[in-house]
C-alpha cells in the first residue's frame, strides 16, 4: 500500500485519539454498525481530500466498512494530526498522504497521489481536490459518479463552476445541511478557535477586546464564546442585515479602521481575501494578536504584514511576532492558517458527529442515485438531514413532544382567524 505520513510510529497515539472520538460520535457509530451489515459501498474508490484528524479518521473508518476503498489526503497544510494519519496507515489499512507543516508541492503531489487511485466518489473540505481533478487530472473525470463539499467557503467556489458551466459531476454541499452548519460552524469554530488561541498564546480572554470580522454562522460562534469568556466583543460585518443582527445580538459593530484602536485580538470568519488588511494593520495596537478561522490563509494580508516589517520571528508554537517598521509588534497565530486545526485539534468530535454522518450518507446517496443527479450542486436530502437530527437527540438522550392531531391540522389550515 503506498502512504505518505510523517511516522508510523506514531500509530499507537493515534489510535487511542481516533478511539477517544469515537466515543463521541454516536451518530456516525450507528452508520459504521449499518455500513457493515449492508456494505452499500462495496468496491466503490473514494477519494477524500479532508482535515486529517481522530475524527476524519472515524469517518474514513466508515466508509471502509461499508465496502468503500478510501484514500485520504489533507485539505490544507497545516492541519493534519500526525498520529492519526499514522494509525490509519497501519491500524486500519487505509492509505493517506498528509503530513502536517507540508510545503505547497507536496501537499499537491499528496492531492496527486489521491487521485492516483482512481476515485468514483471524490470528498471535499474546501474543493482542492475537484478543482485539481476538473484542472490537472481531466482524464479522469468520466470515472467519477459524483462528490460532496464540506465547508462554506468550497461550496462558493462549486457554485461558481456550475454556473460558469464546468462541473463535471453533482456534488452535495454538506455544508449547508442544517444539521452540519448550524452546529459545525456556529459552536464547533466558535469553541475551536478561541481553542486554538488559547493554547498557541495562553492569554486570558476575559477583559480583552475581541475583534470578529465576519457575522455568518462561524463568526457567530466565535463572537459568542469570546463574549462568554469575558472578552468585550466587536464584530466587523459588511452585510448591513447581519451587521444589525450582530448589533441587536449586543455586539459593539464598527469598520475595521476603528476597531483597530481598541482591539487586542483579532480574529477573521470571512471566506474573503485581506479581511486584516493595511486599516487594522496601519492602526492597531502594540501587541495586537492576529488569527484567522476561515478555510484559506487568505484572510490576513501577511504580504502587507512582510513588507511593513523590520523582522519575522518566531516566539512560541504557532506564534510569530512581526516587528513593524514603526515599532509595534503584531502576533500572528499558525502563519494565518485556520488557528483551529493548525493551533488546536478543530473541533470537538461531537459536533464531527453530525458533519460527518451527513458525509457518510450523502456519499452513499450519490452512489445509489447518481444516474438521477445532473453536473450541479445539491442540498443533502432533507429526510437524511432530519434523521441526523433525531439521532443525535436520541444518543443524548433527549425527548420531545409530538404535535397532536388537532395541531397539525391547525398548522396546515387557513380558515382559522381570531
Ligand atoms: N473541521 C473542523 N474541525 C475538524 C475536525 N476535528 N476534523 C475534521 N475536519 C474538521
């Protein structure tokens, strides 16, 4: 089996992580148990272009046992958990190509060594490998039943192939299932981030002045976690209705230019480029820390951060202090990479849980209905993100009420007036 991780010796600590998930990840325990009853993958190639970590590794353990050959490569440099990637290399026979710090070629020539296999079914946290496979790898496009997309930012961009006509197979956007987005990014980046913070710099949040820039599900989280540990929070939004949310929410809202006065923390939940840019680079604080929670390390202009710098050094694990030409120093938290997975370890596996049972059977899904499925982007189908929902009620042991008959009735008529 051919495999690129750092250690294999590493495979012992890995597979104690990827067992100390699975304990909470009840949702997805439940589709192994299924998966390998029925093997409803049996001998289908699955390509997975994914955060390597415990949790990712319990969902490629899945899809093996549903039949599924899987092979895993990293979706971005610098999140891969060493250990984990190791254990699933020797533990569970399941070949991966990621190496957490890896350079730009090589992670690439990982994304290559993916598509070396040959995937029917190609998994996305960000859209790298479809994009390499629509770009570099055309021929093998006709061996391709369909794909899924797990974050915001990677439904953009295949939203943008099949509206400029490119796409060459349907794609489920994960992401935008309720039972992923609403927890995934809301209170999974919210606890995440301020994780990773947390353990790249130690700071104390509480009577910090947290800036967010950014209000969608991600920047929420965010700016509610900082808020509850104390942290006086302002959120930068360009859309004038979530900007109002944020503000009715209890935020402070104002442009990056004046948050830069007051801020000590900054921390970007955009998707979009430069988002800490020359407005809060030029004004902030002495000491200001930056971070940055979207998918690509494009949200802080770190070549404006080079240039407007006297020296670069490094400081602590995934600190790094840029001495400015005019003598203020700004920290820089995992080189401006989602702090989350680069500083920490993403998030918990119990909100994983639902992400990555939406994954499991919406790649089950595409395969059952791939010839009915046209080359666009589509929504999980809404039983199956329902059914996530109970699930996941049952595993924490929550009931609710029905509506009675007469409810429902009354739901659905129109008659009824005061
Ligand atoms: N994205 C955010 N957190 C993650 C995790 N723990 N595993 C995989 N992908 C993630």
């Amino acid at each position: 089996m051919d495999y690129d991780v750092r250690d294999t010796g590493l495979a012992g600590e890995g597979k104690n992580k990827i067992e100390w998930s699975e304990k909470d990840m009840p949702v997805l325990r439940d589709i192994r148990a299924d998966f390998a009853i029925k093997k409803p993958l049996k001998g289908v190639n699955i390509g997975a272009c994914l955060h390597v970590t415990s949790e990712t590794a319990n969902l490629m353990i899945t899809l093996k046992e549903g039949g599924a050959n899987v092979a895993l490569c990293a979706s971005n440099p610098l999140s891969t958990q060493d250990d984990a990637a190791a254990s699933l290399v020797k533990d569970y026979g399941i070949p991966v190509f990621a190496i957490k710090g890896e350079d730009n070629d090589t992670y690439y020539s990982h994304i290559h060594s993916v598509l070396d296999t040959g995937p029917q079914i190609t998994m996305d946290d960000g859209a790298d490998l479809i994009s390499t496979i629509h770009s570099k790898r055309k021929d093998l496009l006709k061996n391709v039943f369909g794909g899924t997309e797990e974050t915001t930012t990677g439904v953009i961009r295949l939203k943008s192939m099949a509206d400029k006509k490119v796409l060459y197979y349907p794609i489920i956007a994960v992401n935008d299932a309720k039972t992923k987005h609403f927890f995934d990014n809301r209170y999974g980046t919210g606890q995440s981030t301020i994780d990773g913070i947390l353990r790249a710099t130690n700071i104390l949040m509480a009577g910090k002045k947290f800036v967010v820039a950014g209000y969608g599900w991600c920047g929420r989280g965010v700016a509610m976690r900082a808020k509850g540990m104390g942290s006086s929070v302002i959120v930068l939004e360009v859309d004038p209705l979530k900007a109002l949310e944020a503000k009715l929410d209890g935020f402070d809202v104002m442009t990056g230019k004046k948050a830069a006065e007051y801020g000590e923390i900054f921390v970007s939940a955009t998707g979009d480029k430069n988002v800490i840019g020359p407005d809060i680079i030029d004004n902030c604080r002495d000491m200001s820390i930056v971070a940055n929670a979207g998918h690509f390390d494009a949200e802080i202009d770190l070549r404006y951060l080079r240039e407007n710098s006297k020296s670069i050094r490094k400081v602590r694990p995934f600190v790094e202090e840029y001495l400015l030409n005019d003598g203020r120093r700004i920290y820089v938290l995992a080189n401006g990479r989602l702090v989350n997975l680069g500083a920490a370890e993403g998030h918990p596996a119990s909100v994983m849980d639902m992400s990555f049972a939406n994954q499991a059977l919406s790649v089950k899904y595409i395969y059952q209905n791939s010839r009915e499925l046209g080359k666009k982007v589509y929504n999980v189908p809404k039983d199956i993100d329902e059914s996530i929902a109970v699930l996941k009620l049952k595993s924490m042991g929550v009931e609710i009420d029905k509506l009675t008959e007469e409810q429902e009735e009354y739901l659905g008529s129109w008659e009824m007036g005061t």
